[in-house]
C-alpha cells in the first residue's frame, strides 16, 4: 500500500472484486459437502417439509404428513413425531413453528432443480449484498484497499458464508434488511431517489417475513437515522424509506392473522 492506504497498481480495482469471488466461491465449495438429504437441525427438516408441501400446491402452515390411518391415531393420542419448538398442536392442525414465507420462496427453486435448489436463495443473497456493498463503497469513494477488507471480513472470516450454503432464511433477510439500511447511511450524505427509498424500505419490512427479529432492526435504524437525516435536510427520504417498511408490514400482519389467527 502507498501512503494513502491504497494499494499503488492499476489493477487495484480488481482486488476487491478477487476478495467477492473468494468469499462466493468459499460458499458454493461448502456446498459440494452438503449431503442429501440430511439437515443439521429440526427447524430445517421442518422447513423441508414445508417447502416441498408447497411445492406440491398445498399452501399452509400445517403439516400434512402422510401416513396410515393407525398411524394418525397415534399421533391423536400425543405421539406426533415432531413437538414443539418445531411444530405446534392447535385445533386439531400440527402447525410449523417456522414462518412460511422462506420455505414459499424456496419451493420454485425446489422444484425447478431438486434438493439443490433449497441453496440457490441464500446462496443469491451473498451475491446480492456484495453488489451493494460494492456500489456503497464507490459511492463513498472507499479505495480498493478498504473495501477489499470489508469485502473478505464479511465472507470470510463471519457466519454468512455458511448460511449461504445452508438451508437457513438467516441470509436472505440479511439481504433484505441490508438494502433498507444502506440506503439510510447513503442518504446521510447524498441524496436518494423516492422510488428507490421506497423499494428499499420495502426490503427491509419484508426481512421481516424471513426472521421477525428484523422488526427490531428496523425499528432501530429508522431511530436513529430519523434526526440525522432531518439535520441533513433528508428527511423526505427518511419517510419514503419508514413507508416501504408499512408497505411490507401491513400484509405481514394481515397473513399471519389469516394464517396464524
């Protein structure tokens, strides 16, 4: 590196887009030791299932697993093979503890490439949250030398990497999410266009669907970057990303009491 922290080649530019492709290939490679069809915990079998019911055209939060009518007695009197954290008994349903909008998302790939198909999605995410990482550092005018390290901090030396080639819904709300809040930090100093405030607000509600603690997140940062942006004359902005997020919430509270009650 010279002086400036930068590093002195013309070929510089290519650094952190060498880190990106590390991290992504880092993913796919721990994918290729994924075994069919074993998942690491409960939550993931159920989501499987789930996926695959949809797939099948059958939209709904409850299990329904086939098996024998002597079978189905014994799971009335208390020895359904799944319990709770994972699915829940109520009104006669064995309903999934885990959202359904992940397993949703997942079933077109399910059944457009098979076991494979549940790691396109999140394994897309990392890709879609190093583009715009990439994009907010040249925007802020980083030089390649610091976002190359921000680059390989986040793939590959965190846990999303591994999410990516996991059957988890951990990174692709962080994807959601980090749309909304990079918009936040880039209106801070430069104005943003309505519609893309408003999408991106949308991005980070609909994390929310993927992982409810992401409700939180968004609430968090639209506190603390609501005085920042006023004081920067951006407060315009700041609305039209708070609206995205009502957007997004509004059907999430309207499916969960339809689906949920």
């Amino acid at each position: 590196m010279n002086s400036n922290g930068a590093f002195p080649s013309r070929s510089a530019a290519l650094v952190p887009l060498a880190a990106v492709a590390s991290g992504l290939a880092f993913s796919l490679a721990l994918q290729l030791v994924v075994r069919e069809p074993v998942f690491y915990s409960g939550d993931g079998g159920v989501k499987f299932l789930l996926t695959r019911q949809i797939a099948s055209g059958r939209g709904s939060p409850d299990l329904a697993l086939p098996a024998e009518p002597w079978v189905r007695e014994l799971w009335d009197r208390g020895y359904y093979p799944l319990r709770p954290p994972f699915v829940y008994a109520s009104g006669g349903r064995h309903v999934a503890g885990q959202p359904i909008a992940f397993p949703a998302a997942s079933a077109p790939f399910w059944r457009l490439l098979g076991y494979r198909g549940l790691y396109v999605l999140p394994w897309l995410s990392l890709v879609a949250i190093a583009i715009r990482m990439h994009r907010l550092s040249r925007r802020f005018g980083l030089g390649a030398s610091a976002e190359s390290l921000a680059q390989s901090g986040w793939l590959l030396a965190s846990f999303l990497p591994l999410y990516g080639a996991t059957f988890w819904e951990h990174l692709p709300a962080t994807a959601l999410a980090f749309l909304g809040l990079a918009t936040l930090v880039e209106a801070m100093r430069y104005p943003v266009g309505a519609p893309r405030a408003v999408v991106s607000g949308i991005g980070l509600g609909l994390g929310a669907w993927l992982r409810p603690e992401i409700l939180v997140l968004a609430a968090a940062a639209l506190v603390v970057s609501a005085p920042i942006l006023a004081r920067g004359r951006r407060l315009r902005t700041w609305l039209e990303v708070a609206a995205g997020v009502g957007l997004a919430l509004a059907p999430f509270v309207a499916a969960n009491l339809a689906l949920y009650g």
